[in-house]
C-alpha cells in the first residue's frame, strides 16, 4: 500500500529482532580438573559420572563429566583435563551438579633407592597424606604395590610393611586411593547391531596445579 500510495519502499522493523533472550545463551559452567590415568583411557570418561569414594580425610563426591582433553607436559608427561558440570547449588551438599567435593590426590617423591623389607621411607614431603594409612608405590618393574606405614614425619613414612621389590630413586609415591568412572561400550556384530554390553572402570588420580598465580617482579 505505501508503494502504491507514495512510491516509496518500505521496511518493516518488528521490536522482538533486537531483544535479548535467556534462551539465546549458550554456555557450560564447569570445574575442571587436571588427572592422571591409572588404567584405562580417560577420554572414554567423557559424558561418564566420575565418582570418589570416601578414604580418610576425603570425603564422596561425584558428577558428571562434560569434557575430557588431553594434555601433554613439557616434560613429556600425559595429563587429562576433565570438565565437571556445575551450576546453581540445589542444595548444601550440592555444587551445581557436584555432589560432595573431589580431592586432590597427595603424591611425593621417594628419596633414595629402597629395597625388600625396608620400614621407612624418606621423601620429598608428606604433606597431604593422612598420619597413617597406604601408599601406592611404582616398583622398578613398572607394577604396582601397596604399602602401609603406620605413621609419619614431614618427611617420612614409618612402620612400612608389604615391600615387595625395589623401588628406585626419585619414583613417585601416591595415597592409595583414586576417582574413577564406568565406560560402558556397546558390542556390534557384522551387521552392525549391538549383540551387548561390557563396562570398563578408568581409574584416574586428580592433581594439584597453580591457580590465580600472581608473580611479583
């Protein structure tokens, strides 16, 4: 009608165009989390519920996994950043989707070489661990053991029992527990239709890294 009544064109401008909506907004908010495997690969965790059981001063925790990247050290260690889902707290024990709290997992390293039958062993530092409890050490074959002591100084365990080989120099010493998640996996047969299902426990030791650090010049 305008064009015919005044030869002019006409554009239609409609005020919801230039509106903000809540709904328009794409985002996660999450906590993530530097890991180490154990066994499994933890990039199977992604869309998984990684979950901790309580041990000592830890408490349980659990949530779902959004996103898992892989991280590769300058040393040429392999870490894992896993992304938890948070959001608003539905309750007191509940942070966004996090239940409980996920702990860091104390590890040290072993000063000097030890040997079968050995009650002590001196370390970088045992900050983090509990007065008394396991460890899980990394024998010079590449297995792994327990240990339990009995008590410790800032730099010692104490009371160390089941050593079973050699562990050397410099070798990382761990609390013996971890966080871990189910992957379930579908099994297919040749035409391609799920015959079933088998599920595989990745078991991963969560870490401390630098946060908000501020150098001073």
């Amino acid at each position: 009608m305008f064009k015919v009544l005044y030869d002019e064109n006409v554009s239609i401008i409609r005020p919801r165009e230039f509106l903000f909506r809540p709904s328009d907004a794409h985002y996660n908010v999450t906590k993530d989390f530097v890991v180490e495997s154990i066994s499994g690969d933890p990039l199977n965790l992604e869309n998984c519920t990684l979950i901790q059981d309580s041990y000592g001063d830890i408490t349980k925790g659990y949530g779902p996994i959004a996103k898992v990247e892989k991280i590769i050290s300058g040393i040429g260690n392999t870490y894992y950043k896993l992304s938890i889902d948070a959001g608003y707290d539905r309750d007191i024990n509940v942070d966004g989707a996090i239940y409980g709290n996920f702990s860091i997992h104390a590890k040290t390293k072993l000063i000097g070489q030890v040997s079968v039958g050995t009650t002590v062993l001196s370390v970088d530092s045992t900050v983090g661990f509990p007065q008394s409890g396991e460890l899980l050490v990394t024998y010079n074959d590449s297995s792994l053991g327990v240990v339990p002591y009995s008590s410790k100084s800032l730099t010692q365990f104490f009371d160390c029992s089941n050593l079973t080989a050699t562990i050397l120099d410099a070798s990382n010493i761990g609390i013996n527990t971890f966080a871990y998640g189910d992957f379930r996996k579908e099994i297919r047969d040749i035409h391609d239709q799920v015959i079933g299902v088998t599920t595989e426990r990745i078991k991963i030791k969560i870490n401390s890294v630098l946060e908000n650090l501020d150098i001073v010049d």
